[in-house]
C-alpha cells in the first residue's frame, strides 16, 4: 500500500478493483474482465480498427494537401486574371460594353424599295459619312472613348506603382522604443504584418503594371 499509487488497480481472484481517492471504487468481475480483455483484442487485431488512426491521418493530410494545392493554383489563377484585379474589372467591363455597341452598328442600310445601284451606293455612303448621324463618326467615337478609357486605366495603374515604390523606398524602420515605461503603440507582430501587407500590395501593384500590355491587347482582341 505504501508503493501504490493514489490511483490503482488490484486483481483477485473474484475480479478488478479500481481504487481513486475521493471516489467510490469501482469493481469489475473477473469474467466480465475477461469478456472486455479477449474483444480488445479481437477488435486491435482487425486491420479497420488497428489501422483507423493511421488512415484517419492520412485521409486529413490528402485533404489537407489538395485543399492547399487548390488555393495556390487559385492564386496563380488570380494574378493573371483580370477579372480578379479591381483596377481592371470596371475599365474591362465598360470596355466591353463599348465593343458591344460597336458590334451592334449597322453598316448596310437596305432601303424599302428597289433602286438602282448607283443610288443605293449614294444612300450608304450618306448613310456612312454623314458629318452628325454618320456610321464612321459613331465608329470614332466608340473608339475614342475605348481609347481614351485605356489611358486613364493606364495612367492610373502606373501612378499605383509609382506611389507604393515611392512609399517603399522612403519607409523607415520604426524608431526603438526607450525602457523608461513608455507602451509601444503597435506591437512587434503588428509591425511584421503590416510589413509583410505592404510588401505584398506593392508586389501586386508591379504585376498589376506589367499586365497593362497584355490588358490592351486583350481589348484590341475584342474588337
């Protein structure tokens, strides 16, 4: 009693007592002991209940691997989609809506009645080249306003990139605070991810501004 545990268990044989300070002990017939000894081992024995824990792992790791497969492909996705990037997702949009209406321009008008081919030439050419409701002035002007709606996508992108390398080449180290019992404002686990936020926007303003050659040609591709 003395080497016991506070926590024991003793065998006789009439069963299994299973003492615990501060509680009532509970007892298990021997055969009963038995009965649950030989099943423990019949079920240990079998490959499902013996392997579960490995497959269960196993099964968690595979998901775990695919869903972060899944995630990095979907991030390669995301940096040459455009229309995942909010600087290009309202110029590409008004931009194809502008190539819409251009597709919906009519070049041919054919008249009510028969006419003679000359005729028929002098009604389209009035049709195309009149100087207020003509089909080239409304053509030029679509694509005026696509080109126009590039520049300023243009300027835009390169004036983010600009500013966020500006800001990145002047940024400066925060100042070490003294030991005199001043709080720091930020921790250091703040200051390291507001970083590591900076860093990556900034990267994303780069690639946003390399993509600009591929954008317009996409748009030259849709007219």
């Amino acid at each position: 009693k003395e080497r016991a545990d506070q926590e024991h268990f003793t065998i006789t044989t009439s069963g299994v007592v299973h003492f615990r300070p501060g509680q009532l002990s509970d007892f298990t017939p021997l055969a009963e002991w038995m009965q649950q000894f030989l099943m423990y081992r019949v079920l240990s024995s079998m490959a499902l209940f013996r392997l579960h824990p490995k497959r269960k792992l196993l099964a968690q790791w595979r998901q775990s691997a695919r869903y972060s497969a899944y995630c990095r492909h979907r991030q390669q996705i995301a940096r040459r989609c455009f229309l995942a990037k909010p600087s290009f997702v309202t110029p590409l949009l008004k931009a194809k809506s502008l190539v819409q209406e251009v597709g919906q321009v009519r070049l041919l008008h054919f008249p009510d009645r028969c006419c003679q081919l000359q005729d028929f030439a002098d009604a389209q050419r009035n049709v195309l080249l009149h100087p207020v409701e003509g089909m080239q002035r409304n053509l030029e002007a679509k694509h005026d306003a696509i080109i126009q709606l590039l520049e300023h996508l243009a300027a835009s992108v390169e004036r983010t990139a600009d500013s966020r390398q500006a800001s990145r080449g002047t940024s400066r180290p925060p100042p070490v605070p003294s030991t005199m019992g001043r709080s720091r404002s930020k921790s250091m686990g703040q200051e390291k991810l507001e970083a590591r936020e900076n860093a990556r926007r900034n990267q994303v303003a780069q690639q946003d501004k390399v993509m600009l050659g591929d954008c317009i040609r996409l748009v030259d591709c849709m007219l």
